[in-house]
C-alpha cells in the first residue's frame, strides 16, 4: 500500500454511533446545487451535524460547534455547523426516532451499516461528489487501494467521507501488569498462559490482592470483557466471528474455547482471576486498580494508564504498569489476535437526502484530508495549541501542561479532534506526544510488534446487504445473549465443564452455521472488490 503525503512527510520527520445529535432539516433530494438552500453566495453555508458528544468534549464545552478546530474549519471553507447531539445512554433510540420521522440532518456521522441506510433512502452515494468535489481524500483513495477498498461497498458505492489511520498506530490497548509486583517477587513478565499462572498465584499468595487478573470493564462490550478474550486468543480463536485458515469461523464452538474455559474455571477456583468479573463497572474496575487490588488488567494505553499510573504513584511512588505481551499457549508462538484496527475505522460521516448543498458539504469535509485540514484535525491551531519545532508539530502548554488544570485528553478535546473518531486522517505525531509516559511509548511499541498477524485472522470490513443484516443481527442478538450467560456459568461452575457440548449444541440450534454462511459469502464479495 502506497503512503500518503503524511506518511511520507512523517517519515522525513446492527448500527452504533460515532460522533452524533438530533438536526431537524426539512426533507430534500439530495441533489441541491450551489448555495441552494437559502444561503447567499457570500455567506456561509449551514450545515448540520448529527453526532454523539464525545466525554472528554463535554467536560468543557456543550457542543462540538464550541471546539477551536471547528470554529477554524468554518472560516477556512465558509460554512456554519450546527451539531446537535443525542442524550447519552439514548443515542440508538434517538437515533431510531430520527429515522422514523424523516426529519434529518445535512450529515450523520455514524459507524455501520451504510448500505442499508443507501437501500433505505437515508443517504446518498459520494462517488461523483467526492470524484469532482473531494480531490484530497480522491488522492489518498487513489494511491491507497486496500484502503478504497474498505471503504466501498461490494458494488463500488462510497456512502461515507472516512476516518483513516494509515499510520503505525493502530493497537490502542491491551493487558498492563504491575511491574513493580513483578521486580519485588523476582518474576519475568509472562508469556505463555503457563507463566502467566505463576504469576498470577504469587500476586495472590505473596501480595495478597483479590483480582490478581481484573477483567469485565472497561469497555463493557460483553459479559466477558476485554482482558478475557485476551486469553482466550492465546488458544488461536476469539470469542466471536474470526478467520481460521482464511475460511469464517464462530470462536465458541471450536474445541479450543473448551481449553479456555477450563483453564479460567480453574483460575476462578484459585482465585486468579476477579470474583467479581461479571459485576465489574467502571467505578469498580478503576477502584481496584487503584486500591492495588489488581495485578494486571486491560487499559487503554491513553486514557488509561494516562490517569491510573500517576494516581497509583501518588500513593506508591514505587508503583509501576507496564504493558505485557499477548499470551500465547506455547513458548515461541505469535500472538494473532492484538485489537489492530484496520486502516479505514469504520466511522464516517454520511450525506443525508435532506442534504441541500452536498457540493459545499463534501468539500468542507475534504478539507481534512488536506495539509492544512489535517494540521488542523490533529493539532489545531498553530500558536495556540502547538508551534512547528524542526518541523515537528510541538504542542503547547496549553495542551500538555493545561492553566486551567485539564489533562492533555481534555485539553485536546477542547481543541482539536485527534483523539476520537472524525474525518480525516489520524497523525502519528499526534500519538507520540499524547503518550506523555514511557511506560505508554513502550506499550504501543510492545502492542504493535504482531499486530499485523490480526489481518490474518480478523474479519475485514465486509458489506452485508440489508436482508444479511437483519438475519445476521437477529441470530447472533440470541447467540451473544447465550455465550455470555453461559461463560460465567462454567468459569464459576454452575454449568460444568461436561456440559460443552450441550453448550454448542444449543448455539448451533440458534443457526451459527446460517451466520457464518452470511459473513463467508460478505468475505468472498470483500476479496472479490
């Protein structure tokens, strides 16, 4: 895959919600020319933005209109935002009811199904606007293909301006481990689930703490959390949809998730892992870290070990986190499944029908994927939040060492929009400063090592269409409902081990094989791109 101008510039140097707010445009086709729509030549187009508000925005501000990078992007490309955001906790809903009502905004930024939003009349194609309209984001499209390719549907459709990371940084989180735990107890940093074992039984037994391993949040995504599939990969599945020799497969069903699930009914007993697991909240999660209950767990290399080392050692200045390898069952094997994300995040920004002026919107949006757009996207405003050192954009102190006492994610937040999903490109150099530990700078270096191996066994960004889909979500709704009840019934032995394949038995009749058949056949019209 070919770089883009950063890149080489660097180197000399169902469907959920991404960003998004109820709007209520009257209703239109979609092919407005000019300023139509009521805006004068000269003044500034409107448009509206229908996007989740992200936490660390809403800390400072109320709206995303309020965000200095936006307020620039408006007086660079002469138009008016009006972001309108959902409640949290209502986002689906709201979502729904805007839907239903027809009423909608100019843009929705969303992460999903956007074929199904085209099928409905929802939104509108982009392959002429962004051909005649989006010259910046048509070059990378152009020297990229792999990232073309994720983007558009399997009839060559494009339905969203994207967010990309085409950079190196691409693994964002993984398993931390109390090192200093490890320097006092005389022990290597584990690798093989063997070793981890030996480690885990000496934080029990020699520091006395409850969750040698936490695990259930954050984020919640499932009963099982994010640090229990994590050993679940060592055995070479997951616990949903993967690819096993190139072929879909569902991780549950295979033999190896009984292996898993022995081991961790096993450690539950021991008391290895958090009694509390299936109970874990933020609140709780973030306690025991940070009562030095917890000897290794999932964080986000950010925002969470952004906050929880300086807080640990402020108690303990001797308090160490540093990131561990993915497990792996035997000695020497490559970890496969490392949370890499693919070059196209999934997330974009849509044109709805309502939508009166695609023409101005599509290049207000191109603008991000410009030099200066992407200056803009991922450092904000030159003098203020950052100034170019040897030709490296340096954030400021109103970034790293905030007057009005916001840490550097907040600060961020209020400034720019680096450090969650929006249009544009993602800046390496971005990453390299908001790891202000080394302990960070070590961990995304640590995470990345394999992380090319999960192109090998993760599904790529396949379309469904929208009969698929409905069938795809009404099947796995039932199966995920079920593998999440049930793992926790074997791992704290309410439902024996013995009992696999009555287990598997049951998700077979909830028709897996019907789901694997859907995504298969979305995989061969993904390769046949």
């Amino acid at each position: 895959m070919k770089r883009s101008w950063r890149q080489r510039m660097m180197l000399g140097t169902s469907l959920l919600l991404a960003i998004g707010g109820l709007a209520g445009c009257s209703g239109g086709n979609g092919n407005g020319n000019g300023n139509a729509g009521g805006a004068a030549a000269d003044e500034p187009t409107p448009i509206s933005i229908w996007a989740s508000l992200n936490t660390n925005v809403s800390i400072t501000l109320k709206n995303m209109s309020e965000i200095t990078a936006i307020q620039e992007w408006e007086k660079k490309t002469n138009i008016k935002t009006e972001f309108q955001h959902p409640a949290v906790g209502a986002e689906t809903e709201q979502f729904n009811v805007m839907l239903a009502s027809n009423e909608l905004p100019d843009v929705m930024f969303v992460y999903g199904d956007y074929s199904k939003l085209y099928t409905d009349g929802t939104i509108i194609k982009l392959n002429d606007l962004i051909d005649q309209y989006a010259p910046n984001l048509k070059k990378i499209l152009d020297e990229n293909p792999e990232v073309a390719k994720q983007l558009k549907a399997d009839n060559g459709d494009i339905y969203a301006i994207p967010h990309l990371r085409l950079g190196k940084y691409k693994t964002f989180g993984g398993t931390f481990i109390r090192q200093d735990w490890l320097d006092e107890l005389n022990l290597q940093q584990p690798e093989t689930l063997a070793e981890w074992e030996t480690v885990l039984k000496a934080f029990k037994e020699k520091k006395g703490v409850t969750a040698p391993l936490l695990f259930g949040a954050p984020p919640k995504l499932t009963t099982m959390g994010p640090a229990a599939p994590t050993f679940l990969e060592a055995y070479g599945i997951t616990n949903t949809i993967f690819l096993k020799d190139g072929k879909v497969a569902y991780g549950p069903t295979e033999p190896e998730f009984k292996e898993f699930l022995t081991t961790f009914h096993r450690w539950y007993q021991e008391g290895l892992i958090d009694p509390d697991f299936a109970t874990n909240d933020q609140k709780t999660y973030d306690a025991k870290i940070l009562g030095g209950q917890a000897g290794a767990f999932f964080a986000f290399i950010g925002g969470g070990i952004g906050r929880y080392l300086p807080a640990l050692q402020e108690k303990e200045p001797e308090a160490n986190l540093t990131a561990v390898q993915y497990p792996v069952v035997n000695k020497g094997d490559e970890p496969m499944f490392t949370g890499r994300s693919w070059e196209w995040s999934g997330a974009g920004a849509t044109i709805t029908k309502s939508n009166k002026n695609p023409e101005e919107t599509v290049k207000a949006l191109d603008y991000f994927f410009s030099e200066e757009g992407h200056m803009l996207k991922n450092f904000g405003v030159e003098g203020v939040t950052y100034t170019m050192k040897d030709g490296y954009p340096t954030y400021t102190d109103e970034i790293l060492k905030n007057p009005d006492g916001l840490s550097v994610v907040q600060a961020m937040a209020k400034h720019f929009i680096a450090n969650y999903p929006f249009v544009g490109e993602d800046d390496d150099r971005y990453n390299e400063q908001y790891y202000q530990y080394q302990q960070q700078k070590d961990a995304v270096a640590l995470f990345s090592k394999y992380s090319d191996n999960t192109l090998k066994v993760g599904l790529p960004p396949v379309s469904l269409t929208t009969e698929e889909s409905t069938e795809y979500s009404k099947i796995m709704s039932d199966i995920t409902t079920y593998r999440d009840e049930m793992f926790i019934k074997f791992v704290i032995g309410a439902e024996p081990i013995e009992n696999f394949g009555k287990f598997t038995a049951q998700i077979d009749k909830f028709n897996v094989k019907r789901a694997i058949e859907i995504q298969q056949a979305a995989l061969d019209r993904y390769n046949a791109r």
